[in-house]
C-alpha cells in the first residue's frame, strides 16, 4: 500500500518529482510485464482495442520505444496494477486535488537498442483540461539502470513555466534539446536525475515537470506502467478539444455537457470515498452490473 510520508509530500513539492523503491510487489510487477508481448502483437483479453498502440511488430521499426496509451481497457492485469486506489489516493494528496481520475495510462517498453522518448512536459498536451493539470505515478516492472533507458526528470522544472509540446516525442535525435532550450531560456543549469529503481519501485512526477529518457544501451528491456491522473473534478475544455492529446479523448466528451464520465476516465479515488465502483469488480473479471 503506497502511504506518503510529510517529508515526502515536501521533497515533491520541492523538487516535482519523487522516486519510490518500492510501490508494488515485485510479484504484481512480474505479472503486469508478463501481458505486455501479447498486448504489442494485437491480444486484447477483454477484446476492446487501447486508445492508441503505437508499434506494432512488423510494421514499425524494432528499435522504437513500444507504447500502448489505456492499455486497461484491453487487458485486466494491467488495470489491476494501474487503477490501484492507493496511486489515486498518492496523486491526489501530492496535487492537493480532492480526489484523482484517470485521463490515460502508458504501457511502455523499450528493449535493449530501443531509441529514446523526448523530453517533454505532460500539461502542454491538455490544453483541453479544466483544471489543465496532471500527475503522474511511474511504476517500473523491471529494475531499471541509468545506461538502460530508464526515464529522467529534471530536478525542480516544475516551476520553470509552461513550454509548448515536444517536436518529435518518438526517437529524437537529441532527446534532452527541448529540455535544454527551456532552461536556457529561464537561466537555469539543469540537473538530471534518472529514476533507478528495483522493479516495483518508480516515481511520481507533477504534470509540468520535464522528463524523457534515453536509449536503451542495456542488455535488458525496459518496461514501466504509467498512470497518468489529473482531478476527480476535472472538465472538458468545449472549445479546445482537439488540442494536443484532446484529439484521441476529446471523442469522450458528451455533445451536450463539459462533464469526464468515469467509465472513460476512472476515478481512483477521493476524500469522499468515490471510487468509481465498477473498477473492482472489472480487475476481478466479475461479470459487469447492468442497471
Ligand atoms: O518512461 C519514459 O520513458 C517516459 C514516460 C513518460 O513520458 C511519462 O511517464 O510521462
């Protein structure tokens, strides 16, 4: 169970990261990386496609980092692990929201050669968010190294302002530039720090911190499971739905209401005991309660 500490609340506010050796068992990890080969080559368990799939065998080149986004609709071992309550209850308390929902998780993998992801900040993509805001828990499923592609945050970016979206998110080049070019642009050396971890362990990070992460010169893969939570009293933004990210979830905002439905974007958690309550019965492959 993920309880954060005050120091710990202090050193994310601080720094807008915070890295956790551990916020599963490693067992659960185990079986979260065990879906992933199946998931890239089309087997969905629950036979609902994820919002994106981002590389497919064959198609895409074998040294690109693998990435699946909702990979909780289509496979209940990765919801186990990425609508965990306790992350909700975590990302709630760090953004000091009333309660925390989903608005998309990543299954990421990167095998050994596998090229970098720019660094980026996740806000510039939500443009269509009220309030525009995310936070983000970052679980590893296999102990990770510096040398190993493992994701990198930038100490204290948090506060450095808002900067557009990335130019190239997949197999940059220079994958810190954009990164660089932000601080430079304040006046501020940036400090890197890579999330090295035993599988199990990972970090949380605030929605305008920059981070990335390089290739994978390991000789293992890579793989982390994100859940990216914004407010349980989050809106849509009507007029900026197809901005950044709006343009795969805006199709979940009703015509006539600016309202998230939980079925879309799961509510973990809130002060008020609001856990959306089908997500329990989902995870356990209970058949679902029509009303
Ligand atoms: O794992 C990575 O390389 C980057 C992940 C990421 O962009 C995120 O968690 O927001």
């Amino acid at each position: 169970m993920i309880d954060l500490s005050s120091s710990q609340l202090e050193s994310f506010e601080r720094d807008g990261f915070l890295i956790v050796p551990r916020l599963i068992d490693p067992a659960e990890a185990d079986r979260a990386a065990a879906r992933y080969e199946g998931l890239f080559r089309g087997e969905f368990e629950t036979g609902i496609e994820p919002d994106e799939w981002n590389w497919r065998e064959g198609r895409d080149p074998p040294d690109r980092t693998r990435q699946i986004c909702n990979g909780w609709k289509a496979d209940r071992a990765i919801a186990g692990v990425g609508l965990r309550e306790d992350i909700g209850r975590a990302c709630a308390l760090l953004a000091g929201w009333p309660g925390a929902r989903v608005q998309v998780d990543n299954v990421l993998w990167k095998p050994p050669g596998a090229k970098s992801l720019g660094f980026h900040q996740d806000c510039s993509y939500l443009e269509w968010l009220n309030p525009r805001e995310m936070l983000s828990c970052w679980i590893a499923l296999d102990d990770t190294t510096a040398e190993g592609g493992t994701m990198e945050l930038a100490r204290g970016s948090h506060r450095w302002g808002d900067f557009p979206m990335a130019e190239q998110f997949h197999a940059p080049e220079d994958y810190r530039k954009g990164m660089r070019e932000a601080a430079a642009a304040i006046g501020v050396e940036p400090e890197i720090v890579p999330v090295v971890v035993p599988k199990g362990g990972g970090s949380f990070h605030h929605g305008w911190t920059w981070h990335g992460s390089g290739p994978n010169r390991g000789d293992r893969p890579r793989r982390a499971l994100v859940t990216h939570c914004i407010s349980s009293a989050a809106r849509f933004v009507p007029g900026r739905i197809g901005q950044g990210t709006g343009r795969w979830y805006g199709k979940y905002m009703r015509h006539d209401s600016d309202v998230m439905d939980d079925n879309y974007f799961p509510i973990l958690w809130t002060k008020d005991s609001g856990r959306s309550a089908w997500i329990d019965a989902y995870v356990r492959r209970e058949p679902a309660t029509i009303r």
